[in-house]
C-alpha cells in the first residue's frame, strides 16, 4: 500500500490548496468552468468540514479496538449476515471499478481484502464487509456483461428485504457516462423506493470537457427523471484517491457515524 501516498486526509492537507481542493471535492474543481448561470446548488450539498472528514476516516482506519472484516459472501439472502448494523451497499455495471473502489476506500485498512479482478464481472456473490460496530458495506455483483445468471433475484431481494440499508451507491462509468444498463438499475432503485447516490468513477481517465458534459448531462437526468436519487454526484478516481476521502464521509453521515451539524 506504500503506493497510495493520498490515502491518509493528512497527507492530502499538505498539498498546496488547489490541488487539496481537487482531491478532497473533485466536482466543486469543475465550478469554474461552468456557463455563467448554470445552478451550482448540486454541486455543494455535501460539503463537510475538516473535523467531519477527519471522523469519517477514523471509521475507515482499522486498530485493535476496531477491527474492519470481511464477513462472508452469499448468493442468497439466507445466507447473508444478520442485519444488525447499518448498511450500504454498492452496485454498478461490471468493469465500472467498483472493487477497486473499495478497495480504496478500506486503503487504511491494509488487511482488510478485497479482490480486484482484470476479468469484467468478477463478483459473483455479495461480499460483506463489517466496520467495527458501525456499519456494513456490501459489494454486489456487477450486472450486463458476464452478470451472474441470478443476478436479478440476487439484488432483487436485497433491496426489498435488507430493512438495514441505509444507502444504495450506484457506480457510473466517469468517461461513458450512463448506460442502458445504468437506466434498468435506476428504475428498479426508483420502483423499490431505495435511496440511492450516483457516484462516476474513473474521473482521471476522463478529459476535463467530457467529464463536465457527463456530469451535466447526469445531474439534468437525476433532476428530471428521478425521485430517490440524491442531487449530488460523488466523483472519485481509485487511482489518485480524488473524491474518497469525501465519499467516506457521506458513508458515516448517511449510516448515523456523524454528527449532523459536522455533515451540514
């Protein structure tokens, strides 16, 4: 892990501002390149300070007193842990990045495994991960290419049944943008009435003028078409550890980890 030198908050705050900013709040370093005009409200409704971020990252770091596990793995709901803690679970098209955003997110807890394939749709159960005694993390099978066959029962009755989660996290290729296979999983989170948060992956291989068109094109389509989506979209690239830091945050804030006036 020696190279993930931005995976610790305090190793990013000794970065000169501009760039601190970018890492911290990718979305907020497109601002500036906005048409005069353009509402600028989704891009700060999570907005945490130094004290929450720095909470949140302590729930991600693993010690003695709290230890971060991987739990087990199930393909059916019978087989899932006892819902016990407060959840979230993360889900997206296979090859979106989605364990390796995991992976990052559990940086500073090195023993913590999670597998990363090179081979699309890897993930063919759902992992679970338990956060001390704070919450679970869930990482669900990719879907489209090389989805495991019962991959729609699988999630299916997830989402109707785990009365624990708190939040569904939707992957979105950063540099394609959403697809036919994004839309089927918006309107099965929209049938169910789940509670669901877009973040784009993969942000550095994506050119600045494509990344904003995305973006824009995403935030029209969450505000038009979408009732359970919430607002803002969470950019994170696995690779330079843009975003993650915020993205733990609003992990803690939404799983009841922090105080509200810290997350306002």
């Amino acid at each position: 892990r020696a190279s993930l030198p931005l995976a610790a908050l305090s190793q990013v705050l000794r970065l000169e501002r501009s760039r601190r900013t970018a890492v911290v709040f990718p979305l907020q370093k497109l601002e500036r390149y906005l048409a005069p005009g353009t509402d600028t409200a989704p891009f700060r409704l999570f907005q945490p300070g130094l004290a929450a971020l720095q909470r949140a990252e302590a729930l991600f770091r693993s010690d003695r007193g709290h230890p971060i596990d991987y739990v087990s793995s199930a393909v059916r709901m019978d087989h899932a842990p006892p819902p016990a803690l407060p959840e979230v679970c993360f889900i997206g098209r296979s090859n979106v990045g989605k364990s390796s955003l995991i992976r990052a997110l559990f940086s500073l807890a090195p023993e913590v495994e999670v597998r990363v394939s090179k081979t699309p749709g890897h993930t063919k159960k759902m992992n679970f991960f338990k956060v001390g005694k704070y919450f679970t993390l869930v990482d669900m099978p990719g879907y489209g290419y090389r989805a495991p066959q019962d991959f729609v029962e699988m999630v299916e009755a997830y989402l109707q049944e785990r009365h624990n989660l708190k939040r569904t996290f939707l992957l979105v290729d950063g540099v394609v943008g959403l697809q036919k296979t994004d839309h089927i999983a918006v309107e099965m989170l929209e049938e169910f009435g789940i509670p669901y948060v877009m973040v784009l992956t993969k942000i550095d291989r994506a050119s600045r003028g494509l990344l904003l068109k995305n973006v824009l094109g995403i935030q029209e389509f969450v505000k038009e078409s979408t009732q359970g989506c919430f607002p803002q979209l969470f950019l994170v690239s696995s690779v330079e550890f843009s975003g993650v830091h915020l993205l733990r945050c609003f992990v803690a804030h939404v799983t009841g980890n922090l105080p509200t006036v810290e997350a306002s």
